[in-house]
C-alpha cells in the first residue's frame, strides 16, 4: 500500500488507496481518525503512544530514527530527511512527507 501525508498547518492528512485518514494536532495530543474507527496517538515527551481497537502501537523516536513496534508483528518507520519509508515484515509501506 501507498500512504502520502501531507501537512497543512496544523491539520495532517494521512491518505491511503481506497480509504482516508485525517490525523489532528492538538497541541502535544495528536487524533488519528480513521472512516468508522479511531486512532488516538498521543505524545509524552519524546514518546508517541498509538493506540487502536484491539491492538495498541509504540511509536518511539531515537533522533533522526523513528522505530514503529506493534504486538504480535513488527513495524520499523525509518526517517531519511524528508523522505519516510514505513517497511512491514511481508509487505512494504511507502510513507511520504511534503512540506518539510
């Protein structure tokens, strides 16, 4: 799957093929709203918790390196300046980011 984010202020839009995700900033508290779920994904410190039914992720960030880990199966997001690429055991997930 391909999934684009793009930035505008402060309103993230994460897309990916055949659904949408509208990812919102408040202040130190992100909202990752997905069509008949919700994501929350919350920020402590330098330590971003997304949590989803069923499931819950660890987004941890390392400076440059960002390392997505999930129960059950592992997800590593790698930053590489303005470009991210999100790479899943088995499948492969290409994460863009404009503007910055």
């Amino acid at each position: 799957m391909r999934y684009v984010l793009k930035e505008y202020g402060m309103l993230h839009v994460l897309k990916e093929y055949g659904r949408r995700y509208v990812l919102k900033e408040y202040g130190r508290r992100y909202v990752l709203k997905e069509y008949g779920m919700r994501h929350v994904l919350k920020e402590y410190g330098r330590r971003y918790v997304l949590k989803e039914y069923g499931m819950r992720y660890i987004l941890k960030e390392d400076g440059l390196r960002h390392v997505l880990k999930e129960y059950g199966r592992r997800l590593v997001l790698k930053d590489y300046g303005m470009r991210h690429v999100l790479k899943e055991y088995g499948r492969r997930h290409v994460l863009k980011e404009y503007g910055r």
